[in-house]
C-alpha cells in the first residue's frame, strides 16, 4: 500500500481553499477539504486512479479530481505519493508544476 506524503505547498494550498470557502461557509469548507482529502485516501490502494499529466512525460506526475479542484501528485520510484497541490479548475495548473 502507497503512503502519502503532503508537501508544504499541497497543505498551503488545502488551507488557503479552506480559508476562502470559509469566508461565506465554514461548513462548506470543511466539506470541501474533507472530501478532498478522503479522494486522496483513494490513492494509498489505487496509486494510478488519476490520469498522467503529460506535459511532464519524465516524470510519474498524476492529476486527480475532485469537484471544481485538481489534486496534483507525483508516484515516486518507492511507489509512495507526494501531493503537489490542490488546484481549482479555474487556474492554470502549467504554471505551477514544476
């Protein structure tokens, strides 16, 4: 079974979604962050659910979605997974990865 690592980037950017939502709802955002965060569980037994982010071919970069958001994540060689990010639909996802 994988094991998920979030990088500081992935969590900055859960806390910032968090944050806006919370503004006009804060149950809303905590459901939002928890249904993101339960798709992410997903991965720990299905580590390719997502589909390959092609504009890096050398790296197993994977994106995942949930809702209006793109969860972002790397297969590393050990076939544990980093979360890259949590982006929302609306951005440019290109300028951010790497």
């Amino acid at each position: 079974m994988a094991r998920i690592n979030w990088t500081a980037e992935a969590e900055r950017w859960l806390k910032d979604i968090y944050d806006y939502i919370a503004e006009d709802n804060q149950d809303a955002a905590g459901r939002v962050v928890e249904g993101i965060y339960d798709r992410v569980q997903l991965l720990q037994q299905f580590p390719e659910l997502g589909h390959k982010y092609d504009r890096k071919p050398d790296h197993n970069i994977r994106i995942l979605l949930y809702g209006h958001y793109r969860i972002a994540y790397l297969i590393k060689p050990d076939s544990n997974i980093d979360i890259l990010g949590i982006f929302h639909s609306a951005l440019e996802i290109d300028r951010y990865l790497f």
